[in-house]
C-alpha cells in the first residue's frame, strides 16, 4: 500500500490532495507510468520568480509644477516595481495618475496587462468604480438636484427600510451561484445597498450639455460593500496561489490564474458585481427622472476600476476608463471623464492607440492625499475655502459638513488633464457638461458614532485633570 512518504521519495511536495491520491491509486493499484502520469496531474506549476527588468510601460503625463513632478516620480517608481510581476505583459499610466499605495502597488490612472491572471489589487476594493449620464432633456437643473438630494444616499450602510430599491431576482440568482458572492454578508449588502453612493470622491453632478443645452444627470459610485467583499475574498484566494506560485512577487500584486476553477469563479463574480453597479446607477436614475417628470433623451456609462478581458489578457484598470469597444459588450454611447465639481465634465470618444491600450484618464487625480491637502490650506477655515472654491455653482454635502478633500483645489489641474488628454492622444472630446451643481457625501464622519465617543471622553479626561476630587 503506498502512503505519504512514497510520494515524498517521488519529489512530490506534502499536500492536502495527499489523502486524495493515495486513496484513488491504493483502490486502482495503478503502477508504472500510470502510476507518474496520474500524479503528474496533481504537480504545482514551476514557482515564478520577478522578471529581471520591468516589462515598458506608456507614460502619458507631463508635470505641470514641481509637487506633479514628485508625485510622477513616485508613480514611476511603483511602476518600475510592479512591471517585474511574472503575469505582466504591458502597462500605461495617464496624465491623472497618482499614488494609491506603498511602491509596487498599481496607481490610480495606471493599466496593466496580465497573461492569464487576474490580480484582485489591481482593480482595488471600490471594484467598478464608474459614472453614468442622463440626458433629461429642457428641465431645471435646480429642480433635478433638489430631487437627487430627496431621492440618493450618502454615506456608510444602506438605505433604510421602506427606501429600498428592490434587487432584480436574475442578479439575485447570481449572487447565490457563485462562491465568492453567496455569503450572507454580501447577500444583504446587495439588497440593502442598492441605490446608495457611499462617501469620498463620490457625486450626483447636475450640469448643462454644452452642445444641446440639455439639463444632464451624472452619477459616480462604485460597488460599496458587495464588492469590497468580493475583492477581500478574493485577495485571500489570490495569496494562496501567491505562496505557492510566486513567492517573490508582493503581497499586493497576488493573482488567480484565469483558467483555474478559482480564477473562473472569481471571473463570474466580476462581471455579476458589474452588472450590480449599473443597476445601483440606474435606479437612481429612473427615479430622478420619473420624480421630477422627464424624458430621458440618452444615457450610458462606464466603469473604470475594472478587469477588461481580451483572450488570455486581463487588463487592469485602476482609475483608467475603457475606450476600446471590445472591452464594454453593453456599450451605449461615448465615454464620461470628471474632473472635479466646478469644472466641465467631459465626453469622450475613441478606441486603441498607439500610447493608450485602448483607456483614457478617470478624471483629475490628486498631487497630495487628503489629509495633507488639509493642512496645505493652514488657518483658512473652510468656509471660506468652501466660498472661494465654489463660486458660481450649486454645491452641496449630504451631511451639511464641508469635506475640503474633495473641494476643486485638492486635485489636479483641470485644464492641463485635458490638454494632455488631447497632447498623448488618448481619446476625442465631443462634448462638455457645464456644471450647475454636485452633491457629494461630506464629513459625514464628524457627527459619527466612534468620533462623539471619542471626543467625549477627551473631554471627561481633561475635565477629570482640571477638577481633580
């Protein structure tokens, strides 16, 4: 009978599939090269090491001022460590590209392309981050973002119940087929989450068609809660493989090999979260529409923290939106690129080129993270940041508390992200959407549970120090 140590003596490494194989070729008696050839199929693939120099990258950015400069710099640097990933093939960064990690890690506005791997951390945990328009035809704009402050929802959790928006059962039926996605957790955040924005660089943006002069609606969100469970999960699985295949590569750039059943499932669940996330646009869209009486003229959208599929190639896009057509089946109309709440939106057309690999920019990115961009300001208070930074447009915080993150100032240039993007030839501008107004979540942490809290007991201590009993 042949045990564990006959398998050793073989140069098969220990493993769970021990008690498996022992049990089928003690049943079967298979010897000989029957006996090699079964247990071939249970030999892990060859351990991949870092390639020996990055694989070339496009570079589709121009520093406009010194701090751009660094932050390009540092981009570079992530770049020059992230294309050494055995699975990577090819790689573009655009003119928003901006950190979103320790070195190695993917940035935003970066593409990088996989052989037959999908790298969970490279689409990150707001997985289909993505914008979608409405044309509402000749309406108030007033009047929709009045109804769009009514109807959305901003912030942590879901909707309350009686506001909820009722999931469709063939998203349902996904949801409990697949493994990664049919948790209980993740079941109830798609039906409580549905019709919700969460907080951040999120918005509902009401503008005006430059070229129509049509009031027009734009949503940006991603997939809250559903897909930041999917993308834990699946992080999980992909440093199981990391172990055993790669060791070398970082933690952060782990991947699911395409074809394994892991890597198929993980697949299904991308593309079910996907179509979650148009859903979680849409019904917001219908009932802004429907509330304040319009006919929709047009509407599309795209995402852009995405894995977009082409063969065996995965390309992973970071904060880079999808222009080629192969990479969006349900495609509608051009593509949409925000820039911040007091500048145009842009609509943009386009395909692959010679520099892009068939993406353009997501929007503006950032030259300092949010919390140093607070303290760029000094004393200013935000009030008045907020006066200056908004003047002429609509804006507004779900919690009535100023989030000077995400103010105008915090991000890059709005006009030379344009120019670039005409510059790099990354994609055509059709049209604009002036702005009218945005409503964004705010600090709605300021008023948040954990934060009373704390800031009361700061203050029972230094009362306690004052009055000593």
């Amino acid at each position: 009978m042949l045990t564990g140590n006959d398998l050793i003596q073989l140069g098969f490494k220990p493993g769970k599939w021990f008690k498996e194989a022992l049990d089928y070729l003690n049943a079967t008696g298979l010897a000989g090269d029957e006996l090699t050839a079964y247990l071939e199929t249970y030999r892990p693939a060859p351990v991949r090491e870092l390639l020996p120099v990055p694989v070339a990258y496009h570079e589709n950015i121009r520093a406009t001022n010194v701090l751009e400069q660094a932050n390009i710099d540092y981009v570079n640097q992530s770049m020059a460590l992230l294309m050494r990933t055995p699975t990577v093939v090819g790689g573009a960064i655009m003119p928003d590209a901006c950190p979103a990690g320790p070195l190695g890690t993917i940035p935003v506005g970066g593409v990088v392309v996989a052989h037959k791997a999908i790298h969970p951390g490279m689409h990150s945990a707001d997985i289909c981050c993505s914008v979608m328009l409405t044309n509402l035809g000749k309406i108030d704009p007033k009047a929709v973002l009045d109804c769009g402050q009514e109807i959305t929802h901003f912030g942590p959790g879901g909707r309350p119940p009686g506001r909820q928006f009722a999931l469709p059962a063939s998203l349902r039926a996904e949801f409990d087929a697949n493994p990664f996605l049919n948790n209980p957790r993740s079941l109830l955040m798609a039906a409580e989450q549905l019709g919700t924005q969460g907080d951040g660089n999120h918005f509902l943006y009401v503008g005006i068609s430059k070229n129509t002069g049509d009031t027009v609606l734009v949503t940006h969100h991603g997939s809250r809660g559903v897909g930041a469970m999917l993308y834990k999960y699946g992080m999980q699985v992909a440093e199981r493989f990391r172990q055993e295949l790669s060791p070398a590569t970082y933690p952060e750039n782990a991947w699911l090999p395409s074809d394994s059943p892991e890597g198929i499932d993980y697949w299904n669940a991308l593309q079910t979260v996907r179509q979650w996330t148009k859903e979680n646009h849409l019904c917001l869209h219908r009932a802004i529409a429907e509330k304040v009486g319009a006919t929709v003229q047009q509407q599309f959208w795209n995402e852009h923290n995405f894995v977009f599929r082409d063969g065996d190639l995965f390309y992973h896009a970071k904060g880079a939106t999808p222009m080629d057509a192969k990479f969006m089946p349900d495609i509608t109309g051009p593509r949409i690129i925000p820039l911040n709440m007091a500048q145009p939106i842009l609509i943009v057309e386009g395909g692959t080129t010679a520099r892009n690999l068939g993406f353009a920019p997501h929007g503006a990115g950032r030259n300092l993270s949010r919390t140093k961009h607070k303290y760029s300001k000094g004393s200013q208070s935000k009030i008045d940041i907020f006066a200056e930074e908004t003047q002429g447009i609509d804006a507004r915080f779900y919690f009535n508390e100023i989030d000077i993150s995400e103010l105008p100032s915090a991000y890059k240039d709005a006009e030379a992200v344009k120019q670039q993007i005409v510059e790099f030839d990354l994609a055509t501008i059709v049209d604009e959407v002036q702005p009218y107004g945005c409503l964004m979540a705010g600090d709605w942490e300021k008023e948040a549970p954990w934060r009373k809290a704390k800031l009361a007991k700061k203050a029972a201590a230094a009362a306690a120090q004052t009055n000593p009993e």
